[in-house]
C-alpha cells in the first residue's frame, strides 16, 4: 500500500468535501427546477381548469336567463304573474344554482393540496376528470367511450392521479381538434392482471408525428400544439413513475395515439 503524507491526504479530504458540495448544489437545484415545474404545471392546470369552468357554466347561465326572461316581460307590460310561475321559476333557479355549486366543489377538491397515499377506485377518477372536462368535450362533439370489467382499486396520490388523466385528455382534445377530426373519440380501456392495473388512452387523430415519441414527455417539449406549455406530459410521466412507482408510455396505433398508464396492486419501494 502506497504511503501518502499528510499534505496529499488533508489534500485529498478537501478535494473530497468540495466535491460534495457541488453534488449537494446540484440536487438542490434539480430540486427547485422540480418545484418550478410543479408550480407551472399546476398554473396551466389552473387556466385549463377555468376554460372548462366556463364551459360548464355557459348553458346553466342561458337557462337562468331563461327563467327569468319571461317574467321580467309580463313585470314590463303588467301583466299578472301566477304563484304557481314564480313557485316554479324558483325550483328551476334552485337547481340551477345546485348544480353551479356543485361545479365549484368539483374545482375545489381537484386543487386540494392534501398529498397522502390512499386507496381509491379507477372508474371513479374517470368519471371526475370526464365531469370536469365534459362541456369542453360536448362543445367540440368529442365522444368518450370508457371500455371497462372491473372497477380496481390503486393505491396512490388520488388528485395527482386525476391531474394525468386531465394531462392526457387534454391532449387528445386538442388533437382531435387541431386536425379536424370527423366523428372525433377518444376511449379509455382498463385492464386488470394478477399485480397491475393497466389504463389505456386511445384516441383516432392519426397518431403523433415525432421521432422519437418518447420525446413528448421531455419538459417543454409541445407538438404542434398552440399555446402549449410542455409540461403537462412531463409532469404526467414524473407522477406516475416518481410518486407512483408506476409506468407511463405512448405509442401510435391505427387510430391514434395510446397512452398506457400502469400502476400496482401494492406499493412498489
């Protein structure tokens, strides 16, 4: 064994501290860069979500419009208004104004900021992430067809897991709609073996035109989209394959792309 002196070997704990100091710089920038790219992916979430909040609004404020209308026009022209119409026009206003609540409720758990593990039914999540995109969906004549046996129960981040789904139906809406797709769908299959649950994101615009596809879940990475941030597939794929312990890939089918979504029975450390 080679003798090193005193000088070489305070030398060589200084050269060792110093390097593990720039590994602890450098993780606590990958760090921040990872909490900025939350925080953008939650805005653009946000400004999505208040595009479908607007959408979902718009007929129930026509039919409140419509409600009160008529009666406005016989207070106008003095004519008499029967108990029976106003009785009537306040049960229609009540559960209109239900329903807006209800909305607002809807918004407000998909933000909530609790993180814990929990376990929660698959088909259920759909059914959220389709309720708060649904007006946007029927406004551009989008079907969505859910293919399912089982309803499995995952064990993870419930919102985190609804904000991929959103992510990906975003993209396909957008897709579908970019390229003018007649009779536009997109459908979701679930399957379920022994230790996965697989969900799959299918929808017929034509596939996506980039080599590698891989590339689409690279931060800031958009495909012909306008006014795309690039981080929603990012963020997507990050969730699932960081806090979820799961897999998340796309490839192109006859149809279009398919998002396959993969998570566990139990919790893979």
């Amino acid at each position: 064994m080679p003798n090193i002196d005193k000088k070489d070997f305070f030398e060589l704990l200084k050269k060792n501290k110093e390097l593990q100091d720039i590994i602890q710089k450098e993780i606590e920038k990958n760090r921040q860069k990872d909490e900025i790219l939350f925080a953008q992916n939650k805005m653009a979430a946000l400004g999505e979500m208040l595009n479908n909040i607007s959408h979902q609004w718009r007929q129930p404020l026509m039919e409140l419009s419509s409600v009160f209308i008529p009666i406005e026009a016989k207070v106008n022209l003095g004519v008499n208004i029967e108990l029976e119409e106003i009785k009537e026009a306040i049960q229609s206003l009540n559960q209109i104004t239900k329903y807006m609540s209800s909305t607002i409720d809807d918004f407000r758990n998909f933000f909530a900021t609790n993180k814990e593990i929990e376990n929660f039914k698959l088909l259920e999540q759909i059914n959220i992430a389709y309720k708060l995109m649904s007006a946007s969906f029927k406004a551009n004549n989008i079907l969505l067809e859910i293919i399912v046996s089982k309803n499995p129960t995952i064990i993870g981040y419930k919102n985190e897991y609804t904000q991929v789904l959103i992510n990906i139906l975003n993209n396909a809406k957008d897709a579908l709609i970019q390229k003018k797709v007649p009779n536009p769908k997109i459908i979701i299959r679930i399957k379920e073996n022994e230790d996965e649950i697989i969900l799959d994101i299918e929808d017929n615009a034509g596939g996506i035109e980039v080599f590698p596809i891989e590339d689409v879940f690279k931060p800031f990475f958009t495909y012909g989209k306008k006014n795309g941030t690039g981080i929603g597939l990012f963020m997507s794929k990050l969730i699932i394959e960081n806090s979820m312990n799961g897999k998340l890939t796309v490839t192109n089918t006859n149809l279009g792309a398919n998002f396959k979504i993969i998570t566990y029975k139990t919790i893979i450390k």
